[in-house]
C-alpha cells in the first residue's frame, strides 16, 4: 500500500473537519431525537453501522480529499452515536 503525502497542517484539518462535523451533528441528532416519531435506537444503530463501513473502506482512500470525507462522514456519523443515549428507553 502506497504512504499519502499528507503535511502534519493537512492532517490537522483533517481532524478539524472530523471535529466540526460531529459537533453539528450532535445538535441534529438531539434535536431529531426528541421527535415522537423517531426511534432512537435504530438513528444510533444506523450511524454505528454507517460510521464502522466507513472505516472499513479506509484501505481504499488514496488521496487526501477521500481522507478529508472520511473524516466528514465519520465525524457525522460518530456524533450521531452519542446524542440519543440519553433518550433511550
């Protein structure tokens, strides 16, 4: 497998896209949580299942922008995991 050439300043936005996405959607999912007719369980299931078949695709990124929306959909999906914990019954 072929190393990317990724700068450390790279990397790090990265990480800030990661950050900024799972932030956002931690209020999202809180907010979708709390409607009657959403079922928490299966929004935290779905993004448990979304986010680890991204991270079994990682292998295939081969370019720092596939990286930079792995870190986007992982962060969505990730702080999807979190928010409806607390509303489940």
């Amino acid at each position: 497998m072929k190393e990317l050439d990724v700068s450390k300043a790279d990397a790090s936005l990265i990480l800030s896209v990661l950050g900024a996405c799972s932030t956002v959607s931690r209020i999202i999912t809180g907010l979708l949580a709390d409607h009657p007719r959403i079922d928490c369980i299966v929004l935290h299931n779905g993004a448990a299942i979304i986010a680890g078949i991204a991270t079994c695709c990682v292998s295939l990124l081969n370019s720092y922008w596939l990286l930079m929306l792995y870190g986007a959909i992982f962060g969505i999906f990730t702080g999807r995991l979190y928010s409806p914990i607390t509303d489940m019954h």
